[in-house]
C-alpha cells in the first residue's frame, strides 16, 4: 500500500506533464506551466500536513491508541546504527538493497533518446500506473495473501518477482540490441503504430520495479516488528540503493 501511494504521486505528476504538453502542442522539453504545477502541488501537500493528527491521538479501527515511543539519545543511536552493519541478514541483503535503483537511469536515458516530449510523458504515466498495479498485485495477491504461511509467501514473492524481472529484461535486451546511442533515429511519438509495444515494455518495467521494491520492504518487515529496527533498516536500504 505504501509503494501505491508513493507511487500515485508520480503517476498524478505523469499524468499533468501530460495534459499539459500535449495541450501546448507536442514540446520537445518540459514547459514552464508544467513547473508552475507541481510547485502549487507541493505547496498544497506540504500545508495539508497541518491537518494530520499527532499519533497520541489517533484511535486504531480496534479501539486501541498509537503508543509514541521515546526517542533514543544520539549515542543510542549511533550504537543501533553500527549493527546494523553488523546484521548479516542486512550483509546478505546488501546485494538486493545495491541494484535496486539502476534501471531508472538506464529507463530515463532511453525514454530521453528515443522518444518525443509527449510520448516520454505518455511512459511516465504508464510507469506510475504500472508501479500502483505492480505493488497491490505482489502486496494482496501474495505477499500478504492471508491463505499461505509467512515463509510460503516469501518464496512465492521471490518466485515472482524473479519471473517478472527475467521476463521484462529479456523484452527490453531483444529491443536494445536493435540501436545504440550513435543510431540516428526519428523520434518516435505515442501516435506511432510501433509505440505499442515500447509503451508496454514501459508499463511493465515498473510493474517488476515495484514488486522487486515490495518484496525489499517485505522482507525487512518479517525481520523484525520494532519500529525503531525498520527505521534503521529502510534507512540502510535506502542508503545503499542511492
């Protein structure tokens, strides 16, 4: 559910990009109206905070309140910090946490180089729309599927995830193998007839994204049920990826 979130954000982002450049007539760069957007939308969301509850007062749908736990002194802090590098669970992790984020650079350069204003927009939507469906299908459908053991889940995450990753590679290598950064291409635009495929590709790398995502922060929760703990660890993991 977080990742959706996360990840509706983009898509509504993708989404006014979209309006907006195609509206203006096919730009060949973000407009400035597009900027002016996303600044009153992040103006509005940073103020919209000022409605959020504090957590001792909220209710939980059981009747039971939010416990705020005290905050550890820097030293604590520090100490907790250091094992974590010394949790050979998070070494084992390392591996995951390190490749996690190195298909979006590869993904924006050939959205850069083959496609046109518009059509690069048109992707980025189709990424946020993957990402959402990407993380209820892995979320609901298996990962915390009620019908399968803790253990049962994980492998099945695993499983697949492995299959989507393998599946959407080798369709994105069958395409590159086709050109390289010295081709002279033409351009291609949403309107094309050989768009669809490319466009699909698009929305399917973010769906084995946000499973591979998913399945990350699904394994650091089984680890552990201190909030303090997954912190640390998504502050790893997020260290690590960047």
């Amino acid at each position: 559910m977080f990742w959706a979130i996360f990840q509706f954000g983009s898509f509504i982002g993708a989404v006014i990009a979209l309006a907006i450049n195609i509206k203006q007539g096919g730009l060949s760069a973000v407009s400035t109206g597009t900027y002016l957007a996303f600044l009153v939308i992040m103006l509005i969301g940073s103020g919209s905070t000022m409605l959020l509850l504090p957590p001792a007062a909220i209710v939980r749908a059981d009747g039971s309140l939010v416990k705020v736990q005290d905050a550890s002194t820097p030293r604590e802090e520090i100490v907790s910090f250091v094992n974590v590098f010394k949790d050979w669970r998070m070494l084992a992790l390392t591996p995951m946490f390190f490749v996690s984020n190195y298909a979006y650079a590869y993904q924006g350069a050939v959205n850069a180089f083959y496609f046109d204003g518009p059509t690069r927009a048109v992707n980025a939507t189709l990424e946020g729309a993957g990402a959402i469906i990407g993380a209820l299908v892995i979320g609901f459908g298996v990962l915390d599927a009620p019908r399968f053991k803790r253990r049962t889940r994980g492998w099945l995450g695993l499983a697949f995830v492995t299959i989507c990753i393998v599946a959407v590679w080798s369709c994105a290598l069958a395409w590159q193998v086709k050109f390289t950064r010295a081709s002279d291409i033409r351009k291609m635009s949403y309107r094309d007839s050989a768009f669809a495929p490319k466009g699909t590709l698009y929305f399917f790398y973010y769906i084995s994204d946000a499973a591979y995502q998913a399945l990350a922060y699904w394994i650091m929760g089984a680890i552990t049920n201190d909030p303090f703990k997954l912190a640390r660890y998504a502050g790893f993991y997020k260290a690590i990826q960047s």
